[in-house]
C-alpha cells in the first residue's frame, strides 16, 4: 500500500537548478512526526524545498546537511520588535540564520505572513529592513533574499488581470515595499488559493478554472488567455507591482493547495487534482511572464488538527502517520 501510494520524486527543476515545487511543514498537530523525522520524509521523496513558520531550532538542527533550500518566516508577532530595534533584528539573524549556516540553506526570509493590510502592516518594511542590514553585516545578503508573503487580500482590482492594482489599504505599504524588492533583486512571495475564490463566488467561477482543467480559454484579456485562476491571480498581482515600478519583480508561490475535507468540493480527488496539475504547470510561467517558471509551495505537508476551522486541518499532503492522502506524481 505504501509503494503503491507513494509520491513519486519531486525532481522538477528549472535550469537554474532552483526546484520549482516545495512544500509547507506547517507543526499545528498534536501528532505530527518529530522534525528529524520530516526531513527524512522530505529527502525520500526528494521533496527539495521547504517553507517553515517560524525559526525553531529543532527543526534547523535537524535541516543540517540536508541540502533543502529554505524559506524561514519572521512570526507577525516579532514584526514591531524588529522594526523598531535594529538589534533585535540583528540577534534574530544571528540565532537562527548565522548559527546554522551554511549548513543550513536558507534561501528567503519572509517578514510576515499575510501581515498587509493589518494592524502589523507599518512594522513589515522596517523589519524587512533590518533583517537585510543584518544579513549583509554577515555578509549572507547575496544568498538570501529577505521578503514577505502576502494574501490575494493586497490586490484591489484583479479582474481582468491587466488591470491588477493594488487596493487602497494595502497600496501604502506595498508600494515602497515593491521598491525595496527592485533594489535587493528579491521576489514577492505570494498566497494563492483559487479554492477560496472558486468557494465564495461559485456562480462566477467555475471548478474546472480552479482546478487547471478547463479544456479551453476562460478569460480572454487582450493578448493574454486565461484557462485557469492561478495563472489570473498572479498575472493581476505581477499588473499591480507594474503600475508601481516592480516590473523586474518575480513573484514565488509561497503557499497553495486545496483541502481534502470540511467545506464544498473539498474531495480527496480535487486536492489530488489541483496540487497534481499545480506541479505539472508552474515550469510553463503564466500568460503575463510566458516561458518564465515559478517557484511554488504546496501547503501543507501534514493535515494539522490543530487548525480552524475544519477545512484548515486538511490541506496535508500526508496524514501524521507519514501516509500520503492520496497519490501525486512530482516527477
């Protein structure tokens, strides 16, 4: 049963040698597998990349030699601490950047998740800020790029995508934000979730042009044809970085799945088949930025019973038991 269900290796590479597909260990379970435990699970499906939440050091120990690149979050809650106090952001780089590598292979650090527009969004470019300085006094600001993960929530207009702005409570804070990305060579890392979309508008959005299975072209926008929503919701939010001077600015799908239980057209074989053709689909770029792959985070690597509400327990790709909730094919 294992064998049979097993995920095939995640060897789709662009020809930078940058793996295009790696996957969210979120750790809000009771009953996960302990972290040494996950990376073994990673490097035997040849899983090459890895987004964690938060710097904990038992899962960086763990990280040691595995080759893995990295992408660590900043909490929200250490944003005002960073922002406000250079030292902090410099202890921060130190304890859990400095101190693990370069066995460790970060590759971004994301300051916030989700954090603009909030009640936290003032503090994201201060710390982003200070965690720069302080990678470059370690001299690590050529191999890690500091961003910050944003929600489709930033983006005001997105239909049709040429016309992507970003909205009026987000755009003070992402404006200077997209300036500072153009400055460092950094990408946008962004939420994607056509689940949500497809789940709250169902009568404009059809399940196949959420799932990537629309036989034909859904949205057609001057030259650019959309067969599916990913493509439209990067595509809008790369239009919103372009009217604010970030055309040089690559975006990196720091989350996207779709949940396998607890809400409409959460099945097993829909997850199965937007995270499958996800895969298939990213090395192609979008209709925006053709040719130009992407770099994707599926989340989550486990279902976490630990979330809410209950589709929230069931994006994993594996339950805690290390058993796959359904076959996929990385190769």
């Amino acid at each position: 049963m294992c064998i049979l269900y097993r995920l095939l290796s995640l060897e789709l590479v662009f020809a930078s040698g940058v793996q295009a597909i790696g996957v969210c260990y979120g750790r809000l379970g009771d009953n996960l597998p302990q972290p040494s435990e996950v990376v073994d699970l990673y490097e035997s499906y040849n899983i090459g990349s890895m987004r964690i939440y938060d710097p904990n050091h038992d899962v960086l120990e763990a990280l040691r030699g595995s080759n893995i690149q990295l992408l660590v979050d900043v909490p929200n809650d250490q944003l005002q601490s960073l922002a406000s106090d250079p030292s902090a952001a410099n202890d921060w780089v130190q304890s859990n950047v400095v101190a693990y590598s370069p066995s460790v292979s970060f590759r971004y650090i994301a300051v916030g998740n989700e954090a603009i527009p909030g009640d936290k969004a003032q503090y994201v470019l201060p710390a982003m800020q200070n965690v720069q300085n302080a990678l470059a006094s370690a001299n690590l600001q050529s191999q890690i790029k500091v961003s910050t993960s944003v929600s489709t929530g930033v983006i005001g207009v997105s239909y049709p995508p040429s016309e992507g702005s970003f909205s009026s409570d987000a755009q003070p804070y992402m404006n200077p934000i997209v300036q500072f990305l153009v400055n460092n060579g950094a990408p946008l890392l962004l939420n994607v979730y056509p689940y949500f979309s497809f789940r709250d508008n169902q009568a404009q959005i059809s399940l196949s042009y959420a799932l990537f299975t629309s036989p034909n072209v859904v949205a057609q926008d001057g030259p650019y044809g959309y067969q599916n929503l990913f493509d439209a919701i990067v595509d809008a939010t790369y239009a919103s970085m372009e009217k604010v001077g970030g055309s040089s600015v690559a975006i990196v799908v720091s989350e996207s799945g779709w949940p396998s239980a607890g809400d409409v057209e959460t099945t097993i074989d829909n997850a199965r088949t937007y995270n499958q053709n996800l895969i298939n689909h990213v090395g192609q770029g979008t209709p925006r930025r053709s040719g130009s792959g992407i770099e994707a985070y599926i989340f989550a690597m486990f279902n976490e019973n630990q979330k809410d509400p209950e589709l929230e327990k069931n994006f994993g790709l594996f339950y805690p038991n290390k058993q796959p909730v359904y076959p996929i094919n990385f190769s």
